[in-house]
C-alpha cells in the first residue's frame, strides 16, 4: 500500500475506500474471466496490482474529470485482462518489478492514434 499512498495525499479515508474498492472490484472481475479471482490475494500479483494503481488512476483522471467509478475504472483496465495471458496471473512469479512492467506493457498495448474520417 505505500506504493500508492502519495496517490491519496490529504484524502479523506472515506474517499480513499471508495477509490480503492472500485479498483479492487475491477480487478477482482478482470481475474474471474480466467478463473482466477482468488489470486488476487497473491502477494506478487496484489503488488504488482498495487503498484499499477497510480497509472491507472492518472488514466481515470484524464479521461473522466476525476470520476473514480467502478464502470470508469473498468473502461481503462478491462483492456489489460484481454491481452495478458492467463499463465501471468496464474503463476506469477516471484518478481513484482517484472510483473508490474507485465501489466503496463499490457496496458500501453493496443494504444493508436488515427486519423479523422474523411481525411
């Protein structure tokens, strides 16, 4: 948790539960599409998640105006359970650094940027 905890500077706890529920209950729906929801309780996979946050939450916050919802979180990290492999959740290792770079190469993946209709 001290990874994301400059997230959160001067936040209400109240408000930083919320946040962090909508994260986590993403998560926990990302992992139930392989089975794996109970592996959110690993502790190199939860950290790596952890440690994944404040990208996310940035995202969120660009494209959103702040609006930490469950469908908002959802928006940005749906896409990231549709291009790891169920191998990296399943077993993922021992090395929350290698995992974390898992997670933010899944999550930069896919990005494009294309041109206008008609152009």
């Amino acid at each position: 948790m001290k990874s994301i905890f400059d997230s959160f500077s001067g936040s209400e706890a109240e408000y930083v539960y919320e946040v962090l529920s909508a994260y986590l209950q993403v998560l926990k729906s990302g992992l139930r599409k392989y089975g794996l929801e109970e592996n959110l309780t690993n502790p190199t996979l939860f950290r790596a998640l952890m440690l994944l946050f404040p990208t996310v939450a940035e995202r969120v916050a660009d494209r959103y105006a702040n609006d930490y919802s469950v469908g908002n979180f959802e928006n940005v990290v749906g896409p990231l359970f549709t291009r790891l492999k169920k191998a990296d959740l399943e077993k993922p290792g021992s090395s929350i650094a290698e995992l974390h770079e898992t997670f933010k190469r899944a999550l930069r993946s896919g990005f494009t940027i294309g041109r206008g209709a008609g152009k």
